[in-house]
C-alpha cells in the first residue's frame, strides 16, 4: 500500500469509527429506526468506499507488479476471488 492509499484510508477509517460509535449510540438511547438504519446504511456506504481506495491502490501497485513480474496468474486469481466475494458492481 502507498503512502497515500494508507493515508486516505486511515483517514476514511477514522470517519467511519465515528459513525460506528454514534450508531451504538443511537441503538442504545432507542432511537427511532429509520435514524438507526439511515445511519447503518451510510456506514456500509463509507466501507464500500474505503474498499474502493483499498482496490485501486492494490490495483496500480501489486497487481501491476504481478503482472510484469511474471505473476500473472496470481494476480488473475486474487482478482477472481475479489470478484467472486464482492460480485459485479450494481450498473
């Protein structure tokens, strides 16, 4: 991971601790449910994003060294198991 991938994602991370932390919150003072889950629902948002960052960092650092390095087939499979794991993106 790059210094800057890091960068960002730990800064995402720190985001998203915060919002874990007030959905806890929310769940504990018996909030009204759509508050809960508008909440919940943006969490999975910033994780996704976050996985985003992960991916694209991955993908311009290991995955081109792999595939100059003479890892091809490697770097096919981790990208095979990505996909299978998280499926296609939503068009």
């Amino acid at each position: 991971m790059t210094p800057e991938t890091r960068s960002q994602a730990l800064r995402r991370l720190k985001i998203i601790s915060g919002q874990v932390q007030a959905l806890q919150k929310q769940i504990e003072d018996g909030r009204y449910c759509m508050e809960v889950l508008d909440l919940s629902l943006s969490i999975q948002k910033a994780l996704r994003s976050l996985d985003g960052v992960v991916i694209e960092g991955h993908l311009r650092t290991h995955v081109v060294q792999q595939m100059t390095g003479g890892e091809e087939e490697r770097a096919i499979k981790e990208l095979v198991k990505l996909y299978k794991v998280q499926g296609p993106a939503d068009g």
